[in-house]
C-alpha cells in the first residue's frame, strides 16, 4: 500500500463559520489552527497547504478566563533601539479585537514559511457581520 500525498492542485477548500460569542480564546485558537492546516481532512499532509478558509465573526466576545485581560501584554518593537512598547490584553480588545484571535492561532501554526501562507486563510471581524457571504461559509462550533 502506498502512502497518499496531497498536491497543492488537487485541493479544493471550503469555507467555514466560527462564532467566537462566549467561547474560550483557546480553544477557538485550536479549532481555527487545525482548519486551517487541514488536520481535519483525511488527505492532510504536514507539507502541503491543504487547509480551510476560516471565517471568524464576534471577535470582541470572546472569552479570557483567570486574570489574562489584565495581566497578558502583547510586545510591539519599532526596530530602533528603545523601541519596545507594551499593550494590555484589555487595550487590544478595545482598539483592534481580530488582533488577540490572528495573534493566538499565528502562534498555533508551524514556525516556517507555509504558515505565512495558511495565516491569510483566516479573516476575523470584531462585529457580527462579514463580508465574505458570497463563499457561503459553513457555520460551525467552536
């Protein structure tokens, strides 16, 4: 028996719904990371881009448990010299709320060059609505 490897040509992807609304920053993070990488399909290989579109809406609800709003900080750096900079978990839900969603699945995904790639199949929008409903995603839960 041979062993099956997908091809970039021959992957067709879907497109998939995630309402972030009271659901763990986690475990949403996962759900999106595994889509987008196409560990949930049969024809998954860890070389190939055989992933999903994932299109996640309520970005500002959803959910931190502990103290993570005040105690996580993101680090921002100008690249000259002092210029490192530092905003609350609190801060960025209030001024760019996708930030917090791309930042964890970014850091779910493989460290080399096809996750550039698979991070610009994720979209996120802060409001219930998005503009992608000529794809037809499909919704599902996180």
């Amino acid at each position: 028996m041979k062993t099956f490897l997908a091809k970039k040509e021959t992957v067709q992807p879907k497109w998939y719904l995630i309402d972030a609304t009271g659901v763990p920053l986690g475990r949403l993070a996962v759900k999106a990371a595994n889509i987008i990488r196409g560990r949930h399909k049969a024809t998954y290989t860890p070389s190939v881009d055989t992933g999903d579109f994932v299109v996640v809406i309520n970005a500002e609800k959803v959910v931190l448990t502990g103290k993570k709003e005040e105690q996580n900080e993101y680090m921002f750096f100008s690249g000259f010299v002092g210029g490192e900079s530092y905003r609350k978990l609190s801060q960025m839900r209030e001024r760019h709320p996708e930030f917090i969603i791309e930042r964890a699945v970014k850091g779910m995904l493989p460290k080399n060059t096809i996750a550039a790639k698979m991070l610009t199949k994720l979209r996120v929008f802060a409001g219930a609505k998005h503009t992608h409903e000529a794809a037809n995603p499909q919704k599902i839960s996180a």
